[in-house]
C-alpha cells in the first residue's frame, strides 16, 4: 500500500471525546500509504477517548476555522459519544463536512461518526452502517442501514466500531485512491 495516496491530504475532524484508536489507527494506516493527515479541530489540542477512559492530547495541525475542505482530498470521521455529538452542534463543522460531499470527495467515518453526517444532511437515500445505537438516528434521517464490517457507497465509508478498523482503514484507502465520486455528492 506504499505510496498509493501520495501526494493525498486528508482531514482527520475531531472534538474531545474521540475515540483514540478511531483516530490513531486510520492516521497511520494513511500515512504509511504515502498520505498527507492534518488532524483539524475547534481547539488547539484534543483530547481522545480510550474504550472506558480519557486517553491521550493530540495537537491540532489546523483549527476548523481556518480549514479550508478545498485543501484536501478526503475527509475522516473518528467516532467516540462526544467527539459527533459536539461536531453535529457545531455549524462550522457541519458545513465543512458536507463541503466533502458537495465536492464528490470521500468521507470515511466510523462507529458514531455518522452521527455527523445527518446534520450535514447527507445520509438520504444511502446505504451504511454504524455503530448499532445510531441505526434509528439514521434511518430517520433516510439512510438505509445495514449490519456490516465496512459499506461502501460512492465514496462513503463506514463501519460499526473498533473491531472494525481493518476492514475501514482498507475500503477508506481504496476510495481515497479512486478520488473524486460524482454521485457523493449530497443528495
């Protein structure tokens, strides 16, 4: 997988309360296939969440406010209770995500990272998954979900929680690889 995102920038969006491994295992499975990780929030750093516990800080390469989604070719989404929860209250953060689908580039968000993406009005009419809690969430917002490790559908990757992350971090490389998906784009 070396080198087949290079030259790729990827937006890593985080508040406090991610869960840690949600964030640190896609980041290193991006960049050892040659992508560029900026890990943006509305804080300087953040904090993770560690399955039961507060985890690690982690600097913030650039605020929200300042980001730009033109700059990057992808965008992730960590899951953890907080950490979608915050961003779907937080309207910045909302139009950055839909910024991605508007433009057809990828998004790749796990466990309760689709929680994001019904504020950012782009589930309707999709098939994906999630962590179980969010199924009624999300079919509510029009998305059809479905009980599986990874879903991919026309650029948007997920997957229901940490176990998952092989499968996610594999599928997400693809999409990123495959660029820009002319059917992303908010529906």
């Amino acid at each position: 997988m070396a080198n087949k995102l290079e030259g790729k920038k990827v937006a890593i969006l985080v508040e406090h309360g991610f869960e840690q491994v949600e964030l640190t295992e896609p980041k290193k499975a991006l960049e050892q296939a040659g992508a560029t990780t900026h890990i943006i929030s509305s804080h300087d750093r953040v904090k993770g969440w560690d399955r039961k516990n507060w985890g690690q800080e982690f600097s913030v390469d650039i605020k929200l406010e300042a980001a730009n989604p033109a700059d990057y070719d992808a965008l992730v989404l960590p899951g953890g209770v907080m950490n979608p929860d915050k961003l779907r209250m937080n309207e910045t953060a909302v139009r950055f995500v839909r910024a991605f689908f508007d433009a057809g580039k990828p998004v790749a968000a796990i466990c309760h990272g689709p929680w994001t993406l019904i504020d950012a009005g782009v589930v309707q009419g999709r098939t994906l998954t999630s962590y179980p809690s969010l199924k009624a969430d999300l079919q509510n917002a029009g998305a059809r979900w479905v009980d599986r490790e990874v879903v991919v559908d026309n650029g948007l990757v997920t997957s229901r929680n940490i176990d998952d992350i092989p499968a996610f971090n594999e599928k997400m490389i693809e999409e990123i690889g495959e660029g820009i998906h002319a059917g992303q784009s908010a529906r």
